[in-house]
C-alpha cells in the first residue's frame, strides 16, 4: 500500500486494457481509479500518482550540513 496524493482529471477505463497485454497494478482504495499497469511482455510501466515520503526528520543528524572552516 501507498500514500499518494492525485487529481483525476481523466482516467483509463479498465475495461479498456487487454488483460493478455498488461497487468493492472494500483488500483485507488478511495475511488478504484485505475493509477498504475505494466505490460506482461515489453519492459514498460506507468503511474499516475504521486507518491508521499515517510515523514521526514526536522533537524539535520550529522554535521556535515552544517558550515564551518
């Protein structure tokens, strides 16, 4: 599962794609909006997301950014 964020100005039909050629692999929990596929033979992929990062730490841990001479 991921966190993404998204506006659905359109969307791909599922019932559009030929299950022999492409694999359906994010489908949106909240809309079932189809957001990703691969292709089962050809090395091709997409999305249609933006996937959210874990939260992350506000104050730096090393002190390589910070300046100095």
């Amino acid at each position: 599962m991921e966190i993404t964020a998204h506006n659905h100005n359109y969307a791909v039909d599922p019932d559009s794609i030929n299950a022999n050629e492409v694999e359906l692999t994010h489908v949106d929990l909240n809309d079932q909006t189809l957001e990703g596929m691969r292709h089962r033979t050809l090395p091709l992929f997409t999305v249609q997301y933006h996937p959210k990062p874990l939260p992350a730490r506000t104050t730096p841990t090393t002190s390589s950014t910070t300046s100095g001479a």
